[in-house]
C-alpha cells in the first residue's frame, strides 16, 4: 500500500473569485480514490494526449479531440449530462455546489463544525456569508431546527 495521494491545486487564476480570495490551500483527496486515478493515468488518459505537442499536460482531464485542457463549457456539458442519466434530473455544476452547502447544512446524522464550513467555503472559493446567503438552500423552518 502506498502513501502516495493525489491533491488539488488552485491559483488565484483558476476560478472567478480568485481575485479577491487568493490562491487555494491545497485539497488532498481520499486515498481511496488514489487506484482509480492512477488507473486513469495509465490507461485511459494517454489516448486523449498529443504526444507530439502536449507531451506532458499537467491537467488531468483532456479533450479527446485536441487533448488540450477541459474547457468550463465542457465540463459544464460533461457534468449536467452525467447528473441527468444519473437522476433523470437536470443539474449543473453551480446546482451541486447549491446541494453540497445544503446537505452538509442539514445532515441531521452530523453537525458540521464552524470551522468545517469556513473549509467548506474556502474550497469553493467564496467566504461563509457568500456560502449562507447564496448557496445554503434550506427552507427557513430547517434553518431554525434545533
């Protein structure tokens, strides 16, 4: 077993409120999820890469036409096609940062910590009011739940 994990990296440029909140702390994923993405390295994403001019792209998901990086549209269209065959439901990538805030907001199995949801609102590149006031989806009756 290895030590080895794969981490997430933004810059300030990366995201449309890098300006204001800087660069983002580095986000280790689960090593549960480190033998699926090194399966991906070597087996499948070397078909999406031009060798010849893009010998080592440092992005990790590639268009399989050109093997140049993903573009948002493209992952906007990736991510609400998966969501519809998924749920039958149409999602976008802003939706599910909608139901990530809300679900951890009223998991009444887990009562995320202050300091979990300022995390939370780092990594999604935006402060703990924006999370409340613009991504909280709660009805006001869950809101005032005990």
């Amino acid at each position: 077993s290895s030590s080895f994990i794969w981490v997430i990296k933004h810059t300030a440029d990366d995201y449309k409120t890098g300006g204001a909140y800087g660069e983002r702390p580095p986000l280790p994923l689960h090593p549960s999820l480190t033998p699926a993405i090194d399966d991906f390295l070597d087996r499948w994403r070397p078909a999406l890469v031009n060798e010849v001019e893009n010998p080592s792209s440092p992005y990790l998901f590639l268009q399989p036409r050109t093997g140049n990086p993903m573009t948002p549209n493209s992952l906007y269209q990736i991510v609400s096609r998966c969501c519809y065959k998924y749920k039958q439901k149409k999602t976008n990538p802003h939706l599910l940062r909608d139901m990530i805030v809300t679900h951890v907001r009223k998991n009444a199995d887990y009562s995320a910590s202050e300091k979990e949801l300022e995390a939370l609102a780092l990594f999604m590149g935006h402060s703990i009011r924006m999370q409340r006031e613009s991504y909280d989806r709660r009805t006001l009756g869950q809101k005032v739940e005990p």
